[in-house]
C-alpha cells in the first residue's frame, strides 16, 4: 500500500519530488522517483511495506528490459499463487511483492498487442495503477473495480496531466481553485460522487476505469465489475458457497509479511471476518490478530460489550479506542480529514475513522474490516422499505398515499416518515427521496445518477449503494483515515468471488428472513450465542451533540452560527432558526445530517492556512 504521483510535463521531476513530500503519510518506508531519459514523464513512489519488506521491492518497479515502469498503490488477492503460476510459465520475477506481478502481467499483455483490461480483470483486490511504456511514450492509470483506492487526474496545460493518490498533492504544482457547482451533488450524497470532485480541472478516475494517455490525447476502457460478470441464470449459490468465497477472501487478505489486525463491533460483517480470521491464522499456526473497537460513553452508541463477548469467544486481545468528545479536537480532526479528502465530506463519521485508525496503526500495519456487507448482502433498513413498497404500498391509490405522507410530519418515527415521502409517487420518486440526504428543499440538493428502474426498485437501490456510495463514502473514508496512519486497511467481503456470488443472488434472497439472510445463515453457527441477535448500532456518532459542540466552538451565539451556517441558503430567519432547532433537538437525525453537511461546507470555504489544498476562485 502507497501512495503515488507522476506528470507527463517535461522535466518535472521536482515537481513530483514535491508531491510525494505531501503523500508521505501514505507510506512511511520509503521514497523513490523515476524519470524518462528523454525528460517525457516523471514517476514517484512513498511505499508501505507490507509483502516482500526488501529494498528490492521499492518502487517504482522497472522491467527487466527497461521498457515499462510501474508505480502501484493496493494489493493484489492471492498474489502469491498467481506469481507461482506464471513461474510455471515460464516468467521470472525478481521480488515477492504483488506490484511485480501486476508489471509483469500487464507488460506481457501490451507487448502481446492486448488489452490490459483484460489482465486487470483477473485480479481481485484493491489497486490504483500508474504504468508508462517507454517505446511508446504512453501511460496507463487504472482504479480497481470496486473504487478501493483512488487515483486523481489533474489536466494541464498543453494536454498534459499529473496523476496521485490525493488531491493535496497537486497544491504542490498548481493553484487549485474550488468548484462550487459540485454543491447540489455533495448535500444529496454528502460527499461528490466521481468523476467530480471539488476541484476544477481535477478529476477522480470512476471506479474501474482505465485510462491511456499518449502526446496528449486520452481514451479510456472500462474494467468489468465482478458484479457484472456473476452468473444470472445458474443455481442461486448457498450458504456454504458464500461462506467458502469470504474464507478464501480473508486468507488471501492475511496475507501479508507483516502483523494483521482486525475491526471488530456489535455487527455481523467484522464478525463473521474476525471470526474466519481467527481460524485462519490457527491453522496456519500464527497469533491470533489483535481486535480493536471504539468505545463510546453513550451506551445508546457503544458496541464495547458485545465486541468483548466475540473476543472472548474467539480468543482475540482486544484494544478499545475511546470517542473524541471535545468540539475542539472534534473539529481539529474535520479539518484534517478534509484535507485529505481534499474538500467538503459530510458524513460526520470520518472523524471516528481518523481517531480510530490512529490507535490502530500504532499497533498494526495492516487491519481487515467487514466494509461492503450491508451494501452487498441487503442491510439497509431503506431495502426493506423498498420491498414493502413494491409488494403492497405502491398499490395503494397515489392521492391516498400522498395524504397518508402529508398527515404523518417529519417529527414522527423517522423510519415511517421517510418511507411515506419516498413511497408517495412512482418508484423514481421513491428513489430520489430515499437516496437524498438533505431534507431542507430550499438547498436544491440533487443526486448525480438516476438510474434507469427497469426491474426491481429494491435490486436498483442495492446496485446504486454498491456502485456509487460505497466508493464515494465508506470506502473513501477507509483510503484516506487508514492511510493517514500509515494503516492498509484490507475489505475482504468485497473479494471478487464474494462479489460475485453476492450479485447472483436477488435482493429479495438476501432479505427474505430479514437483512442479510444468506450472509446471516453462512457465519451464524461461528459466531457466540446471541451476537446475530444484538441489535446493530452502526459506527456513527452523537451527531446532535456534535453539531452543536463545534457550532458553538467556531461561531458562539446562536445567532452568529445561524449567520453561518445559512450563509449560501436563501431562507428567512424564521426557517434558519426552525431547521436549526429541529436538528439539534435530539429527534431529527436527517436534519441534524443535513445541517451538518452546511456546516463541513462553510468550514471548508472558510478553512485557510492549513493546507487544505486549494486557492480561492477569483474568476
């Protein structure tokens, strides 16, 4: 795991030098740069040394007839059977690193006159990629399927681009300059969802994308979600199935030449990981991987109780991480997750992640985590929601339903009232309403993709989370706080196989007896007596008392924080003061969300001084 850099301008080898000093966190072990002879494109490396911790595996990685250079951020699943493998074919490898066998592999296939998408989608795990053929003066950049780990694309001048793993590494080279339009999108999603991001002129490579720049000009191919290539028509595959893929998964993310760790919870996906885990590394006779949770002082929060209980079980030593609670160091840890998300991310849990992966990464340098399972497997309570729709609700009259949802006001059982909204109209409507995080209409918030609901709303609204918000979110969240840490975090219930098998099973499969039911049914039996039944409280944070905490911290008065907050919402005083008290109440958590994300807004236009990568638009 890494972070890398590079730029096709001229001579620019002090310009990327530049870059990686900013990418440093993501790999603590070591630096390296390459220039093409001809001064056509400078690449550059900062490692974390997780397999093959020789020198020889220090990037960037040069063929051994110096036609292609490589630079690699990721990991790839199952590497070492796959070098194996290609040593039976007659390849020659120089490391026992995973980068290397990406090299060879894509290299083998461009000097074939192939496609290296093709290549790419033999490969599970998480990468971004950055490969340049000297003979032909051309670039590859590739982002893995699923969008585990991210690659950003800066345009410049005279057709050139820079490329690196974090959008503060361009404040290095250019004057970044903020992208307002990208607002509707980031208040509806509570972060942007790529390509955009919000910076002009800087773009995100969408999950899966391969990208070919030469003299200039860009083409791009599409590597194929796993998703995508599971097997509609055959058997829906079993418990047993899915468990023997996660398994497989979990073995192929331990497998690393330094100590694992796991995240553990009250849920069942780092669960039923820690407990493959555990299995695993018993047979292979090694330490059982140390456990760490984050401990809250609200009980209503905390998961502390029910993560000792599957430790005790499982024979885990297990670290607890305790909560930020201060508004100062709450928002001193906003602010530095915005730097490395490089503009506004609204979701107030990524602050729990940076505290969280800071104690973790003291401890280990890589740690396995159960995200991807709600998306995949149907835990959303809103799936459930569009079941119930397409089974009885959407068969109610419509002005009935519209009444029923104009009687029962948002200060009723959030659940139900969001449910009515959204099942009020036709099944876009109920779409757009349950995908749309902002619930004050006076912002024009608007999600960036409708998709086309030709079958099931409940399968569409699965695909969506999986495809666009879990990249964009969760997925973001873990890049960026694990990799401020010097921490690889490893998803092994997004394995390609787990995909797969995951996709060829309807949303109503998965929720047949309840959220989950195939993934429940495949890890129940390992796991202690009751913990399938423990309620799960997600990783999320006292949002009410948070908002109002670093509210009061920046602006003091109610009327000053109002002033704030609102600044952009052309709305009377009245509604600021109304929305305000509804989101601090205790009672209305997609307000409180909703304000929240006003408030990261102002906090990133106002920010200055601490680095956040950007430049004001004076245009």
């Amino acid at each position: 795991m890494c972070g890398i850099a590079g730029s096709t301008q001229p001579d620019d080898l002090s310009a990327v030098d530049a870059m990686l000093q900013r990418l440093a966190h993501r790999g603590p072990d070591g630096s390296g740069v390459w220039s093409d002879s001809n001064g056509k494109i400078t690449l550059g490396c900062v490692r974390l040394a997780t397999t093959d911790l020789t020198g020889q595996a220090n990037q960037p990685l040069i063929s051994t007839d110096g036609r292609f250079v490589l630079v690699f951020n990721g990991y790839i699943a199952g590497y070492r059977r796959k070098i194996q493998a290609a040593t039976r074919n007659g390849m020659t490898f120089q490391t026992r690193n995973d980068a290397e066998l990406v090299l060879q592999l894509m290299s083998g296939a461009i000097r074939q006159g192939n496609d290296p998408v093709q290549v790419l989608q033999t490969l599970s795990g998480q990468y971004a990629i950055a490969l340049w053929d000297v003979a032909q003066s051309c670039l590859w950049l590739a982002r893995d399927p699923l969008g585990i780990k991210p690659l950003y694309v800066l345009s410049r001048p005279g057709g050139h681009i820079a490329f690196a793993s974090e959008i503060s590494a361009f404040s290095a080279i250019s004057p970044l300059v903020r992208d307002e339009r990208v607002k509707p999108a980031y208040l509806a999603h509570l972060f942007v969802p790529s390509p955009k991001t919000r910076i002009d002129a800087v773009e995100l490579l969408s999950p899966g994308t391969l990208m070919h720049w030469q003299a200039g000009e860009v083409s791009t191919g599409h590597i194929a979600h796993p998703a995508y290539r599971a097997d509609k028509a055959s058997q829906i595959p079993t418990a047993g199935d899915l468990l023997s893929a996660v398994r497989q998964s979990v073995a192929d993310a331990m497998d690393a030449d330094c100590e694992v760790g796991c995240l553990v919870s009250g849920g069942l996906d780092s669960a039923g990981v820690a407990v493959l885990a555990c299995d695993i590394a018993r047979e292979r006779g090694q330490s059982i991987p140390k456990a760490f949770v984050m401990g809250f002082d609200d009980p209503a929060l905390d998961e502390t109780g029910a993560a000792r209980k599957l430790c005790r079980h499982l024979g885990q030593e297990l670290h607890v991480v305790a909560a930020p609670t201060q508004p100062d160091g709450i928002y001193q840890e906003l602010v530095a997750a915005l730097n490395s998300v490089g503009g506004p991310f609204a979701n107030p849990s990524i602050v729990l992640m940076r505290c969280l992966a800071k104690a973790v990464g003291a401890d280990v340098k890589v740690c396995l985590s159960g995200d991807g399972g709600d998306e995949l497997f149907g835990g959303y309570p809103r799936y459930r929601a569009a079941q119930l729709y397409e089974t009885y609700w959407h068969h109610v009259p419509r002005p009935l339903r519209r009444l029923t949802a104009k009687m029962y006001g948002a200060g009723n059982r959030r659940e139900i009232h969001r449910f009515l909204a959204g099942g009020s109209g036709a099944r876009n409507h109920a779409f757009a309403v349950w995908n749309n995080r902002c619930v004050i209409p006076e912002c024009d918030a608007r999600i960036a993709q409708h998709p086309d609901i030709g079958g099931s709303l409940t399968d569409t609204m699965m695909h969506f989370d999986r495809d666009v918000t879990l990249p964009g979110n969760q997925l973001l969240m873990s890049d960026r706080c694990g990799m401020a840490h010097g921490l690889e975090y490893r998803l092994p219930l997004l394995g390609h196989d787990v995909v797969r098998i995951a996709a060829s099973v309807p949303a109503k499969q998965h929720l047949k007896h309840g959220p989950k039911s195939l993934w429940r049914r495949a890890v129940t039996p390992y796991l202690p007596a009751g913990h399938v039944q423990h309620h799960k409280i997600g990783f999320n944070p006292p949002v009410t008392t948070w908002l109002l905490g670093v509210a009061r911290y920046l602006w003091g008065d109610e009327n000053r924080i109002l002033e704030a907050i609102f600044a952009d919402v052309a709305i009377t005083q009245g509604y600021k003061t109304a929305y305000w008290k509804r989101a601090v109440s205790g009672k209305d958590l997609d307000m409180a969300l909703s304000v929240w994300a006003l408030m990261v807004w102002q906090i990133w236009l106002e920010v200055d001084g601490l680095d956040m990568g950007c430049a004001a638009d004076t245009a």
